[in-house]
C-alpha cells in the first residue's frame, strides 16, 4: 500500500536536532522509570472468596448444617456474580467460603460483598437464636510476606503478647504496611476449679458460687451528685484483678457465708485446649506476620521493616529474640534479579545477532533502537503500574526478540536502496513509503495474538495479563523507532555503501541470488508437492501433539517444602501436638534440613499468593521446610514423601511444593455430590479404590469421610420434670463443668481475661464418670446424671464439606512420573461405569487442574473471536484483498509443526503458558506472511511478471525475514531452563523456526497456487 504526501521519517531527517533530543529524552525518562518500577515475586491475583464463620454451641454438624449453613447457603446464592458456596461444617462450628465467579472484575467484588453481607442480615431473624455469628471476613486473600518468630527464654505468654502487641504498633506505623497479625499467642484465663461431689455435700448449687463472683465483678452506675457547680460521679469499687481477690471473694449460701478459695480452687493460666499455636525448630514460639498495602513497593518495604525490627530487638530484655521466618523482600530482590540476569543475557544475544549478521555499523543502528524501546516501554509501564515480577519480565524477554523485527526491515531497506544508487536522505525516508504500514499491520497483527491473555476475564488471565501489555507496548514503540529514529540513526551511522556491480561483493549477492531463486523457482514450479507435504505435515503434528504431556501450571521454583499433617476427625489439639513433635524429629535428623516451622490446629498464614490457608482444625498441622540448598528441595521433598508414610502410617500427611498461577490444591481431584451423606461417602469410596488402580497416582484420600465419638443423653422427661429439671439446665450444667463456663471478666488494662469455671481434672477428664456428675435440682437436691438420664454411646459426622448445599466429598490424590491433566483424563474413562450408575441426583464432578484448566481455557476462547477480528480487520486494511487475507489466514496454524516437533524432542510438557505462545506464534508468523505478499504484489505492480514477482520478492525478503526470526528464536534461550516459561519459549522456538522456513518455501508456493501463476506470462 503506497502512501503519498507526509512522510515520518523524512519529517525526522529534516529535524535531526528535535529527534535526538527525543532519544536522549526517552533514555532518560526510561532510566527515571526503571528505577521507579515496583518489584514482586508474582503479579497481583484477587482472590475472589470471602468467609464467613457461624458457630452454635451445642449443635450436632448435621444439625448445623441443615438449621444454618443450608439457609445463609441458599441466600448467598443470590449474590451478583456468584459461583459457588462450599462449606466446612462440624460439630458447632461452621466456615462458609463464597467464591465469585472468575469472570469478576475488581470493581464488583465490594458490591458482591456487600450483598453478602446485607442478604445475610435479611434473613437472621430466621436462624437459631444462640448462634454465634456470622462474621464476614472478605480480607482472605491476603498475603503476609514478612513473618517474624519471636523466642521467648524465660518468658510466658502475657509478657509475649505485651512484647508483641508494641510490637505490632511499631510496625503499623511503617509506610506500606497493611495488616500485622499477632500469631500463636495463648489468651491468658483465670480458671476456678471445684468439685461437684464435695459441693454436692455441702448442699452448694456450682451456680450460687458463679453468681457470686458475677455480682462482686459487675460494672454497674452508681449514680451522680449534682451538686450547684459540678457533677460529682459515683464509683463502686469491688472489681477482681487477681487470683487472690478471686479467692476472697464471699459466697453466702443458707445463711453461712465463705471464701470462694475455701471450695474452689484459683489458678491462673491460658487457654485450655489451646486454639493454635506456632513452632520454629521444634521450639515453640510466638509471632508477627505483616501484609503490604496493594500497589506498595516490597523491595522498599523489606528494609524498613529490617530497620523496626533491628530497633524493637535492642529494646527487648534479654532472652527475646526476634528472627524472621518467611522474607518475601529477599525472594522478590533474588527473584527479580535473576530474571534481569536473563533479560540481559537475551539482549546481549539479540544485540549479537544483530552486530553478526549485519555488520557493525549497521548493527549498531540495530542494537541501538532495543534500548530505545526498552526505555519508552519502562516509562508506560511505569505510568500504567505494571511492576516488575515474573510474568512481566518473561513478557519482555518474548518482546526482545520481535522488537528490533522493524528496525532490521527498516535499516535492510535503507541498505538496497543505497546499493541501488540512492543517497542517504532518500534511502532512509523509503522505509515509510515501503514498509511503515506492512510493518505496522505486522506489528498489530503479533500483538493480537496476545489480545485474548490481556482481556481473558479469568484468575489465570489476571495472573498472565501482563503478557499482552508489555509486549503489545513494547511492539508499537519499536514501530515508532523504526520510522522515526532508525532512519536517523542510519543516515548518521551506516557505512558508505557502493552500488551492485562495483566490486566483488555484488558477484556474492547475485550468486546467492540465483542459488535461492532457483531453489523458491522450483518449489513454486511444484506448488501441488510443496502444499501437499506442508498439509501432510500439519495433520501428523496435530496428531503428535496428542503425545506430548500436558499441564496446567509447573511447581514454583520457591525452596519451600509444606507437609500436612492430618490426624483422624475428632482428634484433640494434644494428640496433634504431639504427632507434630514426632514429625519434627524426623526433619531434625535430616542433614539438608535447614530450618522448619509448625502450625499446630491451623495453617500457615497466606505468605504466598497461591498457598491456599487450611481452616482452624484441632487434627491439623502444617509444616513448612527449609533446605540448606535450592538444590535439594526437589530430592528432599521426593524423600519425605515416600518416609514419612512409613514412619507414621497412623495419621494423613502430604508433602508438596508451592504451586505457580491460581490455587489447585491437589492436582487430581473428583467430587461426589448428593443429598444422602452416606451414599456420598460410599460412591467416594469406589471412586477411591477406582483411583488407586492408576499406576501415576500417590496418597488417594477422601477430603472427609470419619465419624467421631459422641455421647448421648436420653433424658427421661417425666423424671426430669418431678425433679424441677430441663433439658437447658442439664445442658449449661455439664457445660460447666466438662469444658467450663464463662463467669465474668478481669480488666487488666487493655485486656479483658476470661474466668472460667469448671469440675476439677479429675471429674471432667473421665468420660467413664461422666453419669456421676451431679444435677442440682429446683428443690436443693443434688442427683447424679445417670438417675435422669441414659447414657449412650452413639457416632456422628465429625466433619462435613458441603457445595452448593448438597453434601460433597472429593477423592483427591497426587501425581507421580505423569503430568496431572493427563492422569485425569485416564481415571476419567476408568470412572464411567460407575457415573452410569449413579442414582438420580448424585454426581461426580472433576476437579483438581483438570477444572482450573478448563475456565482458564474458557476464558481465552470467550476472547478468541475477538482477536480472530482483529486480525482480519488488520489484513484487509493492508490486502485491501478477501482472497489475500484469507490465504494470509492459512499460514497462521502452520507453526503447530515446529512446536509438536519441538516439544516431542524435549518431552517438555504442554501447559496453559505453552498454548498462549502458541495463540501468539500465529501472529508472528502471518506478520511475516503479510509483509512477502505485499513485497509480491508490490512487485506486480511495478510491472515484473508474476511468476519473476515472487521469486525476487522472496529473496529479497530472506534476509529481514531469517535476521528476525533468528534474533527471537535466540533470545528464547535464556527461557529454556525456567519452570515457567520453558515450555513457551520451546514452543515458540520450535514454531518460528519451522514457519521461517515456510514462508519462505511454502507462502511462494501457495501464493502461485492461490492465483494460478503460470511460467511464461
């Protein structure tokens, strides 16, 4: 397409000053950029969930299950942009995760939360009176990536919270710091112990004795003297603050009055069972975990912090020391490092090839433009606010390779014009008239092809999004450098350069000529073999492609090792513990270990954005490993998967890596659903023996299936109400004392201290003596339980996973020796017969990455008309030909031969990264068609025969064509060996260097064929 009138890079010849004070401009503002550019790990990912927590003391989990989680359940499904309710219910407590669709933008997630909230209240008035909740907490996402372990030698849990309570002060006033959580701190109780049996002989109710210490401890008005100028306030003073005014406190019973310590007896300590707790090293300790602002800088942040905290460490007493566990700033920093490491060692490439194959001087005009570019993109990066992290820089890696495409074309043009006989200005200035818009329509033709990862309304999407905007920015400033500065740079720099013909060095050039015009003569002369092989080719890679392993996301390339430690529902916090302990010793034995922290009745906090929190659990702990080395972690982990089955055979544990991109949990999963609990949990069980058939599959286990001891009272009513008795009474008296009763406050500061009242350990600790506990009677009597009640032993769910309201059970494993996709899909077929015979209203549902993979891949073809659009509109705006465009069209799948190639030769596996540069490999390559055809037609129009047309078109184009080609494939390298990019950048590597060839042998041929260019015309 020729373009007459205003000219760009004639415009900027004739203004050398203005355009070199425009480079300088732009390296400066890129190198201002640079160093403003935030740095992560990873890109920002919205976690879509909010939770909310009910508790019904008392209740069984199928009582509260259906009372309570099934009617917030039903409301929450009316919430705009929901796509799942699932929830953790067991006995008396419950945690309900609404998950929004992955489709949410950020800008409707506070609206969704907010119907959450309201549509809950609507319908609170219609849940059990003495239910605890709900709490909302839409904050779940949250990443705590500092966390710091305080030890304390000598020194108990009140001290620590004091220490760490300044503690968290200090920190909050750090600039970008979010959140500080206090972790592993045991609430301090004061407890009030008495026996029953001894109160029963004293004709004592437990009941006189707590409202006796309620009535001493009250905060009541006392009223205000108001006096002729001022008013004077009454105090009371009576309040307990310690053990000993507990202990003296009056009880006055039938007219005798006592101490309270002459029958019970008062101690102070914490939290009895503990709720959770945190160890370092098999050391227990206590902790602060802080989160950044969004948006903040974590590199700037990372010192700060180290500075607060070097402070608070010299202001402690000694025997406190402060050490930092989880240090996402020194990740991030190694992190991004060594991604720039590659991004240099890709440029030095780039700027080699360049140098190499054009020369010098022409390679410096070349190599001059790729800083050029850089800059302008780090400064629209910077103003678009898109940091530094692992997806951007893999962007800009791809975006080395295709940015000096232009520039190459743009100096390669000048250069022929000049053996031509042309002077400089001219020859420059041609680079617009000729090949601005081909190089443009190329230009937008490549970025198209990342249009659907830019806009793909997913969590993968947003995970990768950055793919599309850096290189898509990086890709129109080369185009504006190509025009504007690569013609000045060229005219100042490019050597002197004769015509053809004047020295030997145009006998080189024609017989490199004639050898490779004969050699596109002859495929063009046999158009039917070339298209036929081609085609031949192109059905055989999509069959290989079939072979080659498939995956979602790879393991993070992050050192740390989780285990789960999971002991059997219904088990107490001591019992966990303990098994905790055990595991500990296992690790401290081991050499490549180097540090390890514990959660015990609960998960780590989130210190990675794809570590998925384990909810408050008493049977569960956490566990996460260090290695001495990066190195090791691999071998380390495969070790502790295959010892600790066998050193703890008793109890559930999984090791496991942390995951890249969205939150998959277990790689293989598939979930049962149905109304009927027990027939979920026996379908499940064939599914999990169905499963453990597959040779590829490790620890095949049910996400819930035990039932727990429980006891059951039979209360004889009739009895019970001769006795002046009920089921509330009897209900709140073994309440108090089994677990213990909450009697009143201690104000101590800013702490309020529970005092908490309850039967002596031995009483309460035997459930063989359960029927001896007393009942104290309307009448004064006191009657041991069993004279009301039966006593009977019964099993109950101890732990129930609900989605959608319906009762659901997932048969989760994990992967050894094969990829996940593709070991679900083999136990997907093994599973047919028993989905067949499912009974109506049961399902099995395939979770795990088979489920992620699939929205991830619905998400990028719900935009793949949109980039298909694209692409035409750019085509025919060069072509301004359908039958052009769609001949254009036909080249863009041929790429699928290099990459089944490519990828079969590697046996690198095929994931969703993979298929985004797949999805982009077919731009590249019909930018590359779309500029021989139009050097073909333009060929034509200046009055070469056709078939003469495309032979010099295309050998005119093989050294542009090769340069660019080449300069991409090469910077790939750096890319190989990431866990990340790798399989891309093979396939890219693969595609391109197959589709070079292509467009040089095959586009000639279909290009003859298409339009039946004869020989002799």
């Amino acid at each position: 397409m020729r373009r007459e009138g205003f000219n760009l890079s004639a415009w900027g010849l004739r203004h050398g000053a203005l355009v070199a004070f425009a480079m300088l401009l732009s390296l400066m503002l890129g190198a201002l950029a640079y160093f403003q550019l935030g740095r992560a790990e990873d890109p920002n990912l919205t976690i879509k969930v909010m939770t909310i927590d009910v508790a019904w003391p008392g209740a069984t989990t199928r009582d509260l299950e259906q009372q309570v989680v099934e009617k917030i359940s039903r409301t929450l499904q009316e919430v705009p942009s929901f796509d799942y309710v699932q929830s953790y219910v067991r006995p008396g407590q419950a945690t309900i995760f609404l998950v929004l669709h992955d489709s949410t933008r950020k800008a409707q997630i506070e609206e969704s939360w907010y119907q959450a909230r309201k549509r809950v209240g609507d319908i609170r008035h219609t849940l059990p009176e003495d239910i605890q909740g709900p709490f909302f907490n839409d904050d779940f996402g949250d990443t705590f990536g500092s966390i710091y372990a305080f030890h304390a030698d000598g020194f108990d849990d009140v001290r620590m919270k004091q220490v760490l309570l300044a503690a968290r002060e200090r920190v909050l006033e750090v600039p970008d710091v979010s959140k500080v959580l206090v972790l592993g701190v045991q609430e301090p109780r004061f407890f009030v112990e008495f026996s029953h049996a001894r109160l029963a002989q004293l004709g004592i109710a437990p009941m006189q004795l707590l409202d006796s210490l309620r009535r001493q401890n009250t905060v009541e008005p006392a009223g205000v003297v108001e006096g002729a100028r001022a008013r004077i306030h009454i105090r009371v003073d009576g309040a307990v603050k310690s053990v000993h005014d507990i202990e003296n406190t009056p009880v006055e019973i039938s007219g005798r009055t006592f101490r309270l310590g002459d029958v019970a007896r008062v101690t102070r300590g914490f939290i009895d069972p503990p709720q959770m707790s945190m160890r370092r090293n098999g050391e227990r300790v206590t902790g602060l975990a802080v989160s950044m602002v969004e948006g903040g800088d974590i590199l700037r942040l990372g010192p700060r912090l180290d500075a607060v905290v070097d402070q608070m460490q010299k202001m402690l007493p000694a025997g406190i020391t402060i050490e930092k566990i989880v240090d996402q700033p020194t990740l991030v920093e190694r992190s991004v490092n060594e991604f720039l490491s590659h991004f240099v060692l890709a440029l030095g490439i780039v700027l080699g090839v360049s140098l190499l194959a054009l020369g010098l001087r022409t390679g410096v005009v070349v190599a001059l433009s790729v800083p050029l570019v850089l800059s302008i993109t780090f400064f629209i990066m910077w103003r678009m606010g898109i940091n530094l992290q692992r997806i951007s820089l893999g962007a800009l890696i791809i975006a080395l390779g295709l940015l000096v495409d232009d520039a190459i074309i743009a100096v390669e043009m000048m250069q022929v014009k000049m053996e031509e006989g042309w002077n400089r200005f001219k020859a420059a200035s041609f680079a617009w008239t000729s090949t601005a818009f081909p190089m443009l329509t190329g230009t937008l033709i490549t970025a198209a092809g990342f249009v659907p990862v830019g806009f793909a309304q997913s969590s993968t999407g947003e995970f990768t999004g950055a793919i599309f905007w850096v290189v898509t920015i990086s890709l129109l400033v080369s185009w504006v450098v190509a025009v504007l500065f690569t013609p000045y740079l060229g005219v100042k720099l490019l050597p002197e350069i004769k015509p053809h013909g004047s020295d030997g060095h145009g006998d080189v050039h024609q017989r490199f000529h004639q050898w490779f015009s004969g050699k596109i003569g002859w495929c063009v002369a046999h158009r039917k073999t070339v298209l036929a092989a081609t085609a031949a080719a192109f059905v055989l890679s999509l069959v290989a492609i079939q072979f080659v392993p498939q995956q979602f996301f790879p393991d993070s390339p992050r050192e740390e090792i989780l285990i789960d430690v999971q002991l059997e529902e219904g088990a107490s916090y001591t019992a966990t513990l303990a098994e905790t302990e055990r595991v500990e010793q296992l690790l401290r034995r081991d050499a490549r270990v180097r540090d390890f922290t514990a959660y015990v009745g609960s998960g780590s906090p989130r210190f990675y954005l794809s570590l998925d929190p384990e909810t408050p659990k008493l049977n569960y702990a956490q566990l996460i490993v260090y290695p001495h080395e990066l190195k090791q972690a691999s071998a380390l982990a495969a070790d502790l998967r295959d010892r600790l089955p066998r050193a703890f055979p008793h109890i559930r544990t999984r090791v496991y890596r942390l995951e890249l991109g969205p939150t998959v949990g277990y790689p293989v999963q598939f979930r049962v659903r149905g109304a009927d609990p027990d027939t979920v949990r026996a379908i499940a069980a064939r599914v999990r023996d169905r499963m453990r058939r597959h040779p590829n599959v490790r620890d095949v286990n049910l996400q819930w299936h035990e039932r727990t001891k429980a006891l059951r009272l039979m209360v004889d009513q009739d009895r019970a109400r001769a006795l002046g008795l009920n089921t509330q009474e009897i209900s709140r008296t073994l309440q108090t004392l089994l677990s213990g009763a909450i009697v009143t406050q201690v104000r101590e500061g800013t702490e309020l201290i529970d005092v908490v009242a309850r039967a002596v350990e031995t009483e309460r600790l035997d459930a063989q003596k359960l029927g001896e506990l007393t009942i104290r009677t309307a009448h004064g009597r006191s009657v041991p339980l069993s004279q009301v009640a039966i006593i009977e032993p019964v099993i109950e769910e101890g732990g129930l996973w609900v989605r959608n309201r319906l009762p659901s059970l997932s048969v989760r494993a994990d992967v050894q020796g094969a990829q996940a996709p593709d070991v679900s899909r083999q136990i997907e077929s093994m599973l047919q017969d028993i989905r067949d015979g499912l009974p109506v209203g049961y399902r099995i549902d395939t979770g795990g990455t088979i489920e992620e993979s699939v929205k991830a891949d619905a998400s990028i073809q719900a935009v793949m008309p949109v980039m298909l659009l694209l692409w035409a509109t750019f085509l025919m705006i060069q072509l301004q030909s359908f039958s052009r465009m769609f001949m254009v069209v036909l080249t863009a799948p041929l790429g699928m031969i290099g990459v089944s190639l490519a990828l079969l030769l590697t046996q690198v596996p095929f994931g969703f990264i993979a298929t985004l540069g797949v999805i982009a490999l077919a731009g590249m390559i019909m930018r590359n068609s779309v500029i021989l055809v139009d050097q073909i037609d333009r060929n034509i129009a200046v009055g070469e025969p056709r078939w003469q047309a495309i032979v010099n078109a295309t050998v005119r184009r093989t050294r542009p064509v090769v340069l660019t080609a080449l300069a991409a494939i090469l910077a790939m390298i750096p890319l190989i060996f990431s866990a990340l990019w790798g399989p891309m950048a093979i396939a890219i590597m693969g595609g391109l260097a197959v589709a070079t060839l292509l467009t040089l042998f095959f586009v000639p041929a279909l290009y003859a064929a298409w339009f039946r260019v004869k020989r002799n015309e």
